[in-house]
C-alpha cells in the first residue's frame, strides 16, 4: 500500500544502519602507507634530535677541554726566578773567565732534533630548529573547531610538503672535534734548525662548521676555528757563552726584541761538552682559522660520501717563542718573520651516517697544507697536518 | 583491549592497534564515504585517505564524547576538504519549495537504489543532502563548513530533493513498466 513519504524520512530510514566494508585491498594500500611515520613525530624527533646534539657536544667540549691532552708550553718550563737566572749567569760568566778568552763567535752552539707539536682549539656551537607545527586547540565551538581543524588539516600537508622540499636546501649546523696529525713538508736542511728532523705530532682541534646546501649534489662549508700551534725544537744543546745569539739559521734577526741574556756581550768561550746543556726551543702560534670549503656528494643515503675541497685564512692572534733549559729560560719575544695572515689549501672525504631526516654524524679525514706561513720562504718549512674531523651534524 | 588502549596504541603508531581499529569502524566509515561520493571507486578513495588522516591526527582526539563519532566528523572533513578545493560549491541561490514528498510503498525500493540515487546527485547537491539530512547539520553550520551562504545552502537541500524525487518517481514507474 502506497503512503506519501517525506522523501528526507524516506533516506534517513533506509539508510540509519547502513553499514559496508571496503574491499581488502584498501587496508593493504592503508597498511603499506602508515608503515612510514606520520608527520606528527616530526617534531618530537627534532627535538630530542636536537637535545642529543647537545649532550653530546658539551660532552665532548667537556672531555676536550678537561681529558685531553693539552700541550701547554709554559708548564714545561722550569720554574726559574730572577735569582736563580741571576747565578746562573754569573756562573756562567765564571766559567767563561776560567777560560780566558779563548773566544769563538758562535755564542750558542746548537745541536737539536726538531719535533713539531700543535694545538688546535676549536669552539663548538649549536643551535635550536624551530619547526611550523599547527596545532588547533578543540575549545567550546563544535563547528567552528571542526572548521578549523579541517583548514588545519590541508594547510599541515602543504606546510609539510614545503618543508620537505626546503630540507633539501637547507642549512647545517655542525660540531666538528678531529684528532691532528702534524707533520711538515722540509728539506733535510730546512725548520727552525739546520739539519732539522722534524718529528710527527698528535694533537686535535675542536670547532664548530655551518653549511648551507646549494644544489643537490653541492654544499658550500665554513666555520671558525681558534687553532693553537705549537713547534718545538728539542733536544737541543746550548752552550751558556753568550756574547752572541746564533742558533744556525733562526739568526737574531727573527726576532722582534731578544732578552738581556741572550744578547749579552761578555767574553765567550768555547763550546766546551761541559757547558753544553740540553734545552727545548718552542714556538706558539694562535690562528683563527675560517674554512671555505664546497662539498661534492658523491653517495646519497643512509650512508653517504662526499668530496670536500677548498681553503682556510688563518689570521695570526698570537705568537711567542721561548728556550728552556734545565738552568734556566728566558722568552725570546715574537717571530717577526711568521706572517699574520696565512693560508691553506684543504682536500679530503666526508662520509655521514643518517641518523633521521635532520641529525646525521660524519668523519672527514682532511688534509690542510698551510702556505705563506713565514715572510721568508727559505726556511723550507712548509707545515701541514691531516685530522679526523668528526662531527654531529643538524639540518634545518 | 579497550578502545582507549588500542587508541593510545594508534597514537603510538602501533600497527596491530592500527589494524584493530580499522576492523572496528570500516564499515560504518565507508557507508559515510559510499554516500557522500559519486561511485564506489571515488568512495574508496576517500576512505582510504580519510583513514590514513585519521591515524595521523589520533593523537588530537582527546577521549571526549564519542570516537565514532570523532572518526566520521574526520572523515567527513576529509571529503569536504577534497570537494572544496575542487570549488564546486558555490552557487547561485533560488527559493525553492521546503518539503518534498514521494509516494511510495514499503520495500518498493532498496538500499543499493538509494544510495545510488544519493550518488548520483551532483556533487553540491549530494554533500549539502547528506550532510542535513543524514548527518544533522544545520544550514548555519553546513554555510561554515563549505564556505557558502545560508540561503545557498537551503537552495542546495531543495534541489537535491526534487532531483531525487523525480528519479525515484521515475524508477518505481519503470519498475512497474517492467
């Protein structure tokens, strides 16, 4: 029997328990999507990410500054007051008069193997990504909030999509600790010294690098480093008659101002084995060093490898040189030969392991030739050093 | 488990979890997707998206009121969202009459008939339809929901109903002709 039927009653009706299940093929294409982690971890993992940077940058400034080995030059020295420096000359000065003038120009004689030590410090940074996260907070209208949470839904893919493709072109912020092997590049008549042996030196440098992504396959690198180098002569052999100041080649005039001592006029004797004493000659120079390097990726993944070239200006910010002997030491003043700014040419490999999307670590060997250290080239010593660099990289 | 673990699992992406909620409400999420889409394909779709929406913004639900009720808003939002940036919805209004009636004897038509009627109907027409009549949206809120005017809204609600009308008219005749 037909009746007249509102036809919004006649659909509502019909179809209040309407209930159908998708074909099974739907989940598997659901299944197979949300296996990756959805968008809403991104942040928390960014900023625990972030936080383990962090931990393990102070960390690791921590172990730099207060484990490590650090070669500080004036510790070495003996603790020698003016009194002790004053007997020392004047028994020097007795043994040169029970001599009697039995004059030879050299003052010091010097015998010496020449090790090369060096200090680099650097400064580590970090800093904090500030990620666009909406949030919509449900509050008192239903509808109005719905509204919103739906703006929010489309406006979040569209933010994460952006942020995506930004990732690909996106600063770096990186902690960068390297061991430091140094050694030079020296004739066997080159160094600081004749007939010089420069000896391998283990240090490390510490610093931060920031790196921005220019294309796909290249990232341009900097940083600032603060680098300590030290070169020290030891096992050198000084005879205490002092009427002139020859250490070979490093001839007096290297020096902007030498000391009383050193200068002294008085009667020399021979470089009897007696006099001889053994005594370290040491050389401090303070850089801040700013790389400027283009990285070349060569594998892209979980585990990737690039080509890293370019160079670094070193700026001199300090420059001492002293000798120590077992009598006594005395600062030389500063290297006026050494130039006060310099430079490096710096070659190596970068490979980086993934940690997530934001958060890798690499290791760098890397291998910086310094040029134009000294004003006078003919000392033949051309310094380089080849470091491990490590670090904990940020992208943002 | 209870509903409250498995949605605190989902938050945590658990994919067992994950699996158990979709058995649990499908079928009532892909009638929503059946009757606010043009065909079975297009629902599938959007069921498969909306589902994957609602596991990325499970964390946002707050265990106030119901959860079902909480799945289909989403999934709802979903479609519209989908339909919205299609820019279908804005039309002009027209004064048409409020009620519609159809004459008609029970079990003279069936379900699979008028969902496919609902189907059927141009796109404005079907979401303005299901969301006033099936799912109790007011015109007011429909007018936020699609960014149109109230008027246009009630213009919409008439429209659908003559059109289903008349083809519902036309079915039973051909089913008697038949």
């Amino acid at each position: 029997m037909k009746e007249r039927k509102d036809i919004d009653r006649l659909f509502q009706e019909s179809l209040k328990d309407f209930e159908e299940l998708p074909a099974p093929k739907v989940w598997n294409a659901i299944e197979s999507k949300i296996q990756t982690p959805p968008n809403k971890h991104l942040l928390p993992l960014r900023l625990r990410g972030f936080r383990v940077a962090m931990i393990v940058a102070i960390s690791l400034t921590i172990a730099a500054v207060y484990m490590l080995p650090k070669y500080d030059y004036f510790s070495i020295l003996p603790k020698t007051n003016d009194s002790e420096l004053l007997s020392s000359k004047k028994q020097s000065e007795k043994n040169i008069n029970a001599i009697k003038k039995e004059t030879q120009p050299e003052g010091f004689v010097v015998e010496k193997k020449l090790n090369v030590t060096q200090d680099n410090e650097n400064k580590t940074v970090d800093n904090e990504n500030i990620d666009i996260n909406l949030k919509k907070k449900k509050s008192t209208g239903f509808l109005q909030n719905e509204i919103d949470y739906l703006n929010s839904i489309s406006k979040k893919r569209k933010v994460d999509k952006k942020k995506i493709e930004k990732q690909d072109n996106n600063f770096t912020i990186s902690t960068v600790f390297a061991p430091i092997y140094s050694n030079s590049f020296a004739s066997e008549k080159a160094g600081l010294l004749n007939n010089g042996n420069i000896l391998p030196n283990l240090s490390y440098a510490y610093g931060v690098k920031f790196a921005y992504q220019l294309s796909k396959k290249f990232s341009l690198q900097s940083g600032i480093n603060i680098v300590n180098i030290g070169y020290s002569a030891n096992d050198i052999y000084v005879a205490t008659n002092v009427s002139a100041v020859n250490f070979s080649h490093l001839s007096n005039n290297r020096f902007k101002s030498l000391p009383e001592l050193m200068a002294s006029t008085e009667p020399m004797a021979s470089a009897s084995s007696q006099l001889n004493e053994k005594g370290i000659l040491n050389q401090i120079f303070g850089y801040v060093e700013i790389p400027l390097e283009l990285k070349y990726n060569l594998i892209n993944g979980k585990i990737g490898m690039n080509i890293v070239g370019g160079f670094s200006t070193f700026l001199l910010n300090k420059n001492e040189a002293f000798i120590q002997t077992n009598s006594f030491s005395q600062s030389l003043g500063e290297m006026k030969d050494i130039r006060s700014v310099n430079f490096s040419g710096n070659i190596g490999v970068d490979v980086d392991y993934l940690i997530n999307k934001n958060l890798y670590i690499n290791v760098s060997p890397m291998l910086k030739m310094q040029t134009g250290t000294f004003i006078n080239d003919s000392h033949g010593f051309y310094p380089y050093y080849l470091g491990i660099y490590t670090g904990i990289n940020y992208k943002f | 488990m209870g509903l409250r673990k498995l949605i605190k699992k989902c938050a945590k992406n658990d994919i067992e979890a994950q699996k158990e909620i979709y058995q649990l409400f499908a079928g009532k999420l892909f009638s929503v997707c059946l009757k606010y889409s043009e065909n079975k394909q297009e629902a599938e779709d959007n069921f498969q998206d909306g589902f994957i929406l609602i596991f990325e913004k499970i964390h946002q639900y707050k265990f106030k009121g119901s959860f079902e009720g909480w799945l289909k808003r989403v999934m709802i939002h979903h479609i519209l969202a989908k339909y919205r940036s299609k820019n279908i919805l804005n039309i002009v209004t027209e004064e048409i009459p409020d009620i519609v009636e159809v004459e008609i004897s029970d079990n003279e038509i069936d379900l699979d008939d008028l969902l496919k009627l609902i189907q059927e109907l141009p796109e404005r027409y079907r979401l303005v339809f299901n969301l006033y009549v099936l799912d109790g949206y007011s015109h007011k809120e429909i007018a936020k929901m699609l960014q149109i005017s109230e008027g246009t809204s009630k213009s919409n609600l008439s429209r659908a109903r003559i059109i289903l009308k008349n083809k519902l008219e036309n079915r039973i005749s051909n089913q008697k002709i038949g």
